[in-house]
C-alpha cells in the first residue's frame, strides 16, 4: 500500500472504532526522540521520513505538522498522499488541536493510543476539544499498528553496564540525589519513562534505537527501593551484577500490575507529564501527583569532571576521523564515483578507525549543493547525488562512544566558492565565533545568547528556520534537554552544559551551509567577581573550518583572532592522533587567515 491507501485503510478502522479523527505522534512509550524501528507509526502510515512530525488523520482531511528544518523534505515526500503539510510556526499555521477543533463537529470524537502519547499531550487535546463538545477517547491497540503487518519485532539488544570510569558518578550517588529531590516536593515515589533518564539514573546502556545507546525500560524509585523494568532476555549477567543491592529488576510488562498497586497506595508519585505517557498516568488512579520536569533532566545536563575529560578525549578521536575524511574528500571528488551516500559511508569507517566507536550519533546528513538545503537531508538510493569537483557540501554527523558523544556540522566548498557563498558562509562562522566568544552573567538563557548567532545574517536580511543550538548527553542523547539556543523557554546555563552552537544559511534549490561546534558552559574566571559569576563557551570540537569560504574583511579583529586560535588549538590537539601527511595537511588548513 502506498500512504494514501493506508489512510483509506485507517479510515476505515476509526469508523469501526467509533472515532472521527486519529492522532499519529512520532513517539514510543518512553517519548523518545528516535524510535525503535518497530513504534514508527507515523513514518509508516505517511512515508514521511524527517525524524520529527505529528499526523492527525480526520474523516476527510489529514494533516502534518512540522518544522522549519523538514519544511522542504516534507513537500517532497508527501505529495500524493493526501496529508497536507501544516508549517509548524509559520504565520496561519493552526496548532493540532485547534485544527482538530475545527474538523469536528459536536459529539465527535478524537482518538489516540494512551501508550505513545504523553499526558501533557492527552490534556492538550482534552482541554482544547472539551469547549466544543468533542471527545477524547482512547483506544487501544494503536490503529496504525493493526494495519502494519511486517512490523518489526522489538529489540533484544544486552543491556550493558556503563562504568563508573566513564560515568564518573554511582549509581548509588545518583539515586541519593533523586530521592532527596523526591522529598522536597513530598513524593514518595517518582515513575521514569524517559529512556535517557534511566540509562544515566542506572549506569546502563544498550542498542534499541539506533544511534542512540537507551534500554527500553521504565524505572520507579521509592525513597527506599528502585525497580527496572526491562525485558529479561536483555539482561546480562555484568548488568545484573553492577546493579545489585541498587536496583530490583522486573520484566518490562510487570510495571502495569505495579503501577495499579501503587495506585491503591494513595502516595504522592512524581511524573514528568512531557515524558510519561498516558497510560502510566491511568493506571496509577488513586495517586496524588505531582506533575513536573524530572529532576534528572537537569542532573545529567551538567557533565562531572570525569565526563568532561572523557568528552574532550572522544572529541580529539573524532577530529582525527574528521581531518582524515576533509582530506580525502576533494581528491576523491576529483577522481570520481563520490556520492552522498559512500562519503558519509566513508567518514563513518574513519570514525570506525578510532578507538571505542561504537556508533553514529544520529544520521548523517551529507548534502551535496542543492540538498545542502534541505536542513535535515537524509540521502536515500533514489535521491543519492554525486558530488562533482564544483559547488559546496555539507556534512552534519558525529559519533558515540564510550566516553562521549559528538556533533560535528562543516560545510566544504568543492571548487572556487561565489562571492555570494563567501559571504553567507563567513556571516554564519561569524555568528558561530560571537555566540562562542561572548561571555555572560549567571541566569542567561539560551534566548538571550542565540541572538549573537544570528547577527551577523541579520545585518543582511538573512535568518535560519531551527534553534542555535541543543544539550548533548554523554554516550546518551545527542539532543539533550532541558537548556537550548533556541527561541523558547529553558533553564539558565550552568557549569558543566555541553551545547552545540550550529547557525546556518540555506538557499533552496542551490546550497546549504552549518558551522556547528560542540561547547562546554565553563566559569569565567577573569570577569567572575564576589557575588557575580560569569560563564563562557568553550569549544570542544576539534576540526579545521574551510578558510576558502572566509571573508576575512567582513570579520572584525576579535573574531579574526578567536578563529587563528581555535585553529592553533586544533593543530596543537589533534597533530599527536596523525601521520606526517595529515599533519602537513592540517598545518595548512589551520594556518591564521
């Protein structure tokens, strides 16, 4: 079936359902970012492929909502599928609900599988629909799931411990923090959905979604005991081991049975209602709560000083990889045969060369020319480009291991650039140096210091349709929250962020260009004074920026001397990990412009 005939099919299963309208997230239970292979309901049913979009599929219409960075790759993969596209944030784009609002009629209603939606979701369309009269009804199993036939089964990769040595916390350390963060808000037990949280909360690691090293588990701590809920067909005898005396472990489906006890309990239970799905909520009926941001979220942003060393140290790994690829690259091109595909393939087997590799971090996205546009480009065997000896191409990847986790975007120009991609390459390194260099007071959000990244476009009537920046987990997540470089809402910086810094310019039907490096949020000890502390950026990413797509006289002076001595700094760091032509290589890459 093709995606318009699995809507007819859909359609047909809600009219027997007793429901008007359908709500397809891009979620798993545990509100994950990127899904095990076997809870992509969205992408089956609609064929659209970017990694974040929500369909709700009514009686005669359906809709799509996305992102600035799908906008383009959704218009070219849902044409003929009857799904309109719905520009999320765009001027006369409706949020979900008020569509919904506007789809149904009175007495009809809205269904959704409690198992992948959040509560926060769940309340959204209740609190939306409920004025006028139209329902709420959950149903299960998940409709789309019913028609998926070849589903994949899920995931029996081991669950693995993750050392102490990498983590640089216990697990006992950690669960003291949580439990004393339980207390002051009067919970005496706090449900965990969220894969991230309870892979770092338990030092355990594994490969269920890809390029993401999560369990598929929940995990309820109580001020005195902590229970695991995973599959036993994952679990190792090394897991078991490092976990005993601090955590139970219970099959995955036991947690229903638990949670309904718990709820005949009447305890006051903490859940984060943006990562805990509807039916936890449900089936812990007689509960007190408390509905609130987990505390982990903010403990494993901050990175220990055993992580920090550990990230540094991936990121020297991941540099060598990098300056190896920029240097094959041109003399490849030149030769011939180099498509999207076997160039991320290629930069994948130098990552692969270094020590711990263990996976990407996400999907590469290697646009060539005008699919540099598209801002998270997946290149597949039909859209595949070859790349020529002309133009420019950009590569936004990175690698988990062990000890870190990296995100790495540079864009490479394949022959003489035009003045036009100097100039909107140099604006966006200019806005990459200013958000990096720019040193600010406790109690900055990332709103405040992402206009320094936009600037230097905004000066010429340019912008960029994503956020600055986002966290970066250690051997976890390469999209960590809570803090951000975007236009939202979100905790002050603190020592110990890891955050990317990523502006970008995009031309569609002809080019894209991404400067992104990772950085550490670290005090700065010289404007620090008696009752004011002050951060700065410091950059963790190591890999030469193409100093033939600088303008050196848009630059100011601070920002000329901030680029010689980041390259400096990427000589002096990654020379050691080199042979003698990658070194003569990198001096030249990285001599001051």
């Amino acid at each position: 079936m093709n995606a318009r005939q699995k809507v007819a099919a859909l359609r047909k299963l809600m009219k027997k359902n007793g429901i008007d309208a359908y709500y397809i997230p891009s979620a798993d239970p545990h509100q994950s970012e990127y899904l095990p292979e076997n809870y992509k309901y969205r992408t089956w049913l609609s064929e659209f492929t970017g990694s974040m979009g929500e369909l709700l599929v009514g009686a005669r219409k359906a809709g799509l909502w996305t992102d600035g960075r799908y906008f383009l790759q959704a218009s070219q993969e849902l044409p003929g599928s009857g799904i309109d596209l719905m520009k999320m944030g765009e001027p006369g784009t409706p949020d979900m609900p008020t569509w919904a609002a506007k789809q149904l009629k009175k007495g009809q209603a809205l269904g959704l599988d409690p198992s992948v939606v959040s509560v926060t979701a769940a309340k959204s369309f209740e609190r939306a629909l409920a004025p006028h009269g139209i329902k709420v009804k959950f149903v299960t199993p998940n409709l789309v799931g019913k028609l998926w036939t070849d589903r994949p089964e899920s995931s029996l990769a081991p669950m693995v411990n993750h050392p102490a040595k990498y983590a640089g916390e216990t697990v006992a350390s950690k669960l003291k923090k949580v439990r004393e963060a339980m207390v002051a808000v009067g919970a005496k037990v706090h449900v965990i959905g969220a894969l991230d949280q309870v892979a770092w909360l338990l030092n355990i690691r594994s490969a269920d979604i890809e390029f993401t090293p999560v369990v598929v588990s929940y995990a309820v701590v109580t001020l005195r005991g902590c229970t695991l809920y995973v599959d036993d067909r994952k679990v190792t005898k090394g897991a078991v081991s490092a976990l005993k005396g601090k955590a139970r472990i219970k099959g995955y489906e036991d947690i229903w049975a638990d949670l309904a006890d718990l709820g005949k309990k009447k305890q006051r239970v903490w859940i984060d209602p943006g990562t805990t799905n509807r039916r936890v909520y449900a089936k812990l009926k007689g509960s007190e709560f408390h509905f609130g941001v987990s505390p982990i979220a903010a403990m494993k942003a901050v990175k220990n000083a055993r992580q920090m060393e550990g990230i540094a140290e991936a990121h020297r790994r991941d540099g060598v990889a990098m300056v190896k690829f920029l240097k094959w690259l041109p003399g490849a091109v030149r030769a011939g045969g180099v498509t999207e595909m076997s160039a991320s393939d290629q930069l994948t087997a130098f990552r692969a060369e270094g020590k711990g590799f263990k996976d990407c971090s996400f999907g590469t996205i290697s646009g060539y020319a005008a699919h540099g546009a598209i801002i998270h480009y997946s290149a597949t065997k039909k859209t595949d480009a070859k790349l020529k000896p002309k133009g420019i191409y950009l590569i936004d990847s990175g690698g988990q291991y062990p000890d870190g986790t990296t995100d790495i975007t540079r864009t490479v120009a394949l022959s003489k650039p035009t003045p036009r991609q100097i100039e909107c390459f140099t604006r966006v390194l200019m806005g990459t140096i200013d958000c990096t260099m720019t040193p600010f007071p406790a109690g900055t959000t990332g709103q405040r210091n992402e206009m320094f990244a936009r600037r230097a476009l905004w000066m010429i009537g340019e912008d960029y349709a994503h956020g600055t920046g986002h966290g970066v987990g250690q051997y976890l997540g390469v999209h960590e929250g809570p803090h951000s470089l975007k236009n939202l809402i979100s905790p002050p910086f603190v020592e110990g962020n890891l955050m990317s810094i990523e502006p970008g310019h995009y031309e569609n039907g002809r080019f894209g260009i991404r400067v992104e490096n990772l950085a550490f949020v670290l005090k700065n000890e010289k404007l620090s004074k008696k009752g004011k502390t002050w951060y700065s950026f410091h950059s963790v990413t190591l890999c030469p920026i193409d100093r033939r797509l600088i303008s050196k006289k848009l630059m100011t002076r601070d920002q000329i001397d901030w680029l010689n001595a980041y390259h400096k700094r990427v000589y002096r760091e990654l020379a050691r990990g080199l042979d003698k032509d990658h070194k003569q290589w990198l001096a030249k890459a990285t001599r001051p412009i």
